[in-house]
C-alpha cells in the first residue's frame, strides 16, 4: 500500500490537538509548512523514488539542529538558529520522513527526569503525575502518545533508554560514533549518542541504520563492523538478586517474568554479579568525565549566572558548573580505574551474547524528583550510565506493566552488537496467547511450574461462560477435566496465564491425554485457549461443578 505523507502529517497535527500536552515541545513547525513537506516526499514517490520512511512522521529533541527551526537545548539564553540539519536529520529526511517540531528536554540534556526545563516538566504519557524520564522526555512521550511514528533523543547516561521504558515504547541506542553527533548540542561529546524512540521495533531499528555511517565533520563517527552472529541458543546474562533490590513494587518479579519469557523462547540465562559495570556508571557523574559537560557549556552557563532560576536550571546549572573542578590527574586516574572495571566487566560476562537488566529501577511522581531532584536522578541511571562509557550498545523494550504503569528491560552488548540486540529483543516481544487452566495448573498448584518455565504470567483470576460442567479425572496428579454441554451447565472457576507465543508451543506440544487444549467461552463473553478433556475421559468420573472449581473442590475435600 502506497504511504500517503499528507494524510500522516494532518493527522500527527490532528493528534498533537487531541492530546493537548504543549509541555512536550520547544518550537513546533506550522502545519502548512510540514503539509508542504509532505506533499514533495508524495510527489517523489510517485516520480519512482525509493523512500523507506515516505509517510512517516517525526519529531526531534531539541539539542539536535532542524535547519529553519531553532536550537535552545531547552535554554532561551542558549538559542541559535542553524543553517542545515544535524546529519542525522538530514539522513531521515532524504529518506521522506517528515519533522514536524523540536521536544522539550531536560537542559543540556542533563538529567534522566524529564523536569529540568523552563519550558515545563514533561508529564508521564500514562500518567501525568509522574514523570516522562530525561533528557529526552518530550521525544519519547511524543511518540508513547501516538503524535508522531519516531523521535529522534540523545543518550549519553540513560536519556534514550530511561524515557521509552517509562512511556512503554522502543528506545534505541546505537554503538557509539554510529550515528553521527554532528549538528548536536554536545553533553559529554566523546560520549553522546543519537538515538530513536519508535512504537515498533522494526522501524526503530530501519531509523538507526538510515542514520548511521561516518560523517567527515564528526572524527569520533565510525563504520559499523561485521553483523554479531547469535548461536542458536544465545546465551544471556543477568544480575544476581543483590543487584535487583530497592526497585518499585512488583518490577523484581516484572522482570523476572521478562527473563523467563525470554528462557521459553529458547534463551539460556545466566546470573552474574555485575558489580563492576555498577561501579564503572558511579563514574559518569562522580568523577572527572563531568568536565565533559562544562566544556560543552559551561562558558554559557558562567556567563549567565544571573538567569540561574529562570532560564537556567539550578540543579543542571550545579553539575554543569561543578565539571570544572576536576583535575587532569583525577581524569588520568579515572581513566585508568574505567578500564579496570571495565575489563572486569567483559571478564564476567565472556561467553554471554548481551546482559539483560530492567532498564531503570522505579517510576518517581513529579512530587518526588521535586523533593530530591539529585538523588532520584542517581537511582534511575543505575544499568544505563555504564553503555557509553563502557562502549557498549543497548537497546530499550517494553516488557509489560506494574500497577497500570510501563515496564521496561534493557539488552546491552558489545560495541557494534546492535543488529544482534534487536533479534534478541524480537523473541521477548514475539506475539504472546493467553490460556485459561482450571486445575493443577494454577497458581500454587503442583504443575504451575510449567507454566512459569514457558515464561507465563499471571493475567487475572477468571470464570467461564455458564456452559461448563467439571470433573475430577483419574489422573497422576490429580486434574478436573472441563467440557462444555449443551444445557445444564454453570460457570467454573479458573484463570487466565499469557504466555509467549514460542513458550505456548513448547507447553502444548508437552501436554498429555486426555487434556486437550481447545476455545473456551469466559463470563464476559470473550474466547481463550484453555484446558478441556476428552469425552472418553470422562466416564465414570465424579461431577464436581457444585465446588465452583477445582480449589472448591480441593478444599471440601481437605
């Protein structure tokens, strides 16, 4: 089908309207002129030209150059007006994309909270009282909305990854140099990244490479090597338990329904201690590598210490300023110790294909990085401030949700392990089936194991449709055998598991006669897989619908 662009601006417009969040933009393009843009790329594309991103829209943080828009960083003091795009703008839009505006940010790109902007906190795209994560909260709440299809965010301690697991959308952070940086507003410049914000994988990873190859105005820019090769079964690290405390209710077992999905999909997990790559992260902001950030812009931030307060955020203000404190032998000696551990690093994890973390540790109301702005930006860095200093790729997925919220996990690999990042986040997000069990299946009951090991998760308690009839079967352990008939039936107690679509393959082809796995009818009317026996099993059996299900039926046994 032929994209239509028009169609897909009016709409983004139609959408950034309905949705109402002005805090998500710096400066938006007028309709007419992105209308305009829309109607070249179409006309392109009907003179014959291949143009991968045709009908896509996007938006861009707004520390990266749109030539015709300015760049503030999310500072007014700070604001230019470029000449051409950043490259990695020009890339995308050579490809037929469509920018239709530059998003808020924390300023200098300077935080992982999303509140640190005299344009406004960028609010939660679940839920407005918390936060969209940083820098590059407007991007990735742009795109979590469904305003734009991609959006282009920097990464330098987390700021492309910490966003999209807080709004539930793909974040990418390539290999560092390549995606060229020039056109950006530098952070850390021998540590910044490009990154993208999509909804779909596949299209977050095609932005990436059209983005990517060396640029001559970007030294630190490089030439991808060789695809990273997976061996049939991948092996993937994990941290041990240690590693996972002090995280938000319920994201300790989230994630380690994430892990056991990925097991089912055929994945071999592996603990290990990771307290060295957690060490190497400490040192982005506590020691010398914070003079990156007042080289970049510390003259400006000097020069206008009279805004601090108004155009100028306090809290980035402080550690821009406190870069220039450190000496050139605390940086010789923190270059050292960064590769020590991360030598330990690489040691540990040798013979692993990525490391699998949760992307951040919990999800802060407004109200909280308010009262303690620079210790809750610390706890969110903790598995993403090491990637970059470390040279390490990443790539952000969602992995479900905690208490109606986003959930997010992270792959992490060696330079230039991106392609093979994205294979493996492709097998935790293959399609996933939700089954219905009412007997030794369920939670607590002696075969719910299995559903565990093929990566299932709990969904929610349920009952059928009033048509059901349950018996206890003759079986080793014991199971109820579930048949629907045609009148006299009633409602059974049961519940519902999802499991990936990999991990219901292996638990079905294992199930053993007389269970058969076939559509059954809930009380609201919806249809599942679920657990029924077949109708010679069933002879002689004891009717125990009376019981309501089998935990009933156990229990008045008991």
């Amino acid at each position: 089908m032929t994209p239509d662009p028009v169609a897909a601006v009016e709409a983004a417009y139609d959408r950034i309207d309905a949705v109402d969040r002005p805090e998500i933009w710096v400066t938006r393009r007028h309709r007419e002129d992105a209308v305009s843009d829309a109607k070249e790329i179409a006309a392109r594309l009907a003179a014959g030209e291949d143009l991968p991103l045709a009908g896509k829209v996007i938006a861009v943080k707004d520390n990266i150059d749109v030539a015709g828009l300015p760049t503030t960083a999310a500072a007014h003091s700070y604001l230019y007006r470029p000449d051409a795009d950043a490259t990695a703008v020009a890339r995308l839009r050579a490809a037929g994309a469509v920018v239709i505006g530059k998003t808020n940010l924390d300023q200098f790109a300077t935080g992982l909270v999303g509140t640190r902007s005299p344009y406004g906190a960028v609010r939660n795209a679940w839920d407005p009282a918390r936060i969209s994560g940083g820098s590059s909260a407007g991007s990735a709440v742009a795109v979590a909305l469904g305003i734009v299809d991609a959006a282009l965010g920097t990464d330098t301690a987390g700021s492309g990854r910490v966003p999209a697991a807080l709004n539930g959308v793909i974040g990418v952070k390539p290999t560092k140099g390549l995606v060229p940086v020039t056109g950006v507003v530098p952070a850390c410049y021998s540590l910044d990244c490009v990154t993208v914000f999509a909804r779909d994988l596949a299209l977050a990873r095609l932005t990436a490479e059209l983005m990517s190859g060396p640029d001559t105005a970007d030294p630190l820019s490089r030439e991808a090597r060789a695809d990273v090769v997976l061996p049939p079964r991948p092996r993937v690290a994990v941290p041990t338990s240690e590693h996972l405390a002090d995280m938000a209710p319920g994201w300790r077992e989230a994630f380690a329904a994430a892990v056991a999905s990925l097991a089912a999909g055929g994945v071999e997990i592996v603990e290990v201690d990771v307290a060295p790559l957690l060490e190497a992260a400490k040192l982005l902001y506590g020691g010398a590598f914070v003079a990156e950030r007042y080289a970049a812009v510390g003259a400006h931030v000097e020069s206008h210490r009279d805004l601090i307060g108004t155009d100028l955020d306090p809290t980035v203000a402080a550690i821009i300023v406190a870069g220039a404190a450190p000496s050139a032998a605390q940086w010789a000696e923190d270059t050292a110790t960064l590769a020590r551990l991360g030598a330990a690093g690489r040691t540990l994890l040798a013979g692993c294909d990525a490391l699998l973390t949760p992307t951040t540790v919990c999800h802060p109301t407004l109200d909280e990085v308010a009262a303690d702005p620079i210790g809750v930006n610390s706890r969110l860095g903790r598995f993403t401030n090491f990637a970059n200093l470390l040279d390490l790729a990443s790539l952000a997925v969602p992995a479900g949700f905690v208490d109606g919220l986003p959930f997010g996990v992270m792959f992490t690999g060696p330079a230039f392990s991106d392609r093979a990042l994205a294979t493996l986040a492709e097998r935790l997000l293959a399609p996933s089936l939700d089954l219905f069990v009412v007997g030794a299946h369920l939670s607590g009951q002696p075969l719910n194991n299995q559903l565990v090991q093929a990566g299932g998760s709990l969904v929610s308690p349920a009952r059928t449709a009033e048509t059901y009839r349950l018996r206890a079967l003759a079986t080793t352990p014991p199971k109820p055998g579930l048949v629907r008939v045609p009148e006299g039936g009633s409602g059974v107690e049961g519940e519902v598991w999802r499991l990936p679509a990999a991990g219901f393959g292996t638990f079905v082809a294992a199930v053993p006669p007389p269970m058969v796995i076939g559509t059954v009818e809930l009380s609201d009317g919806s249809h599942v897989s679920g657990f029924l026996a077949e109708p010679w099993a069933l002879e002689g059996t004891e009717d125990i619908t009376a019981f309501g299900g089998w935990r009933g039926y156990l229990a008045a046994r008991a």
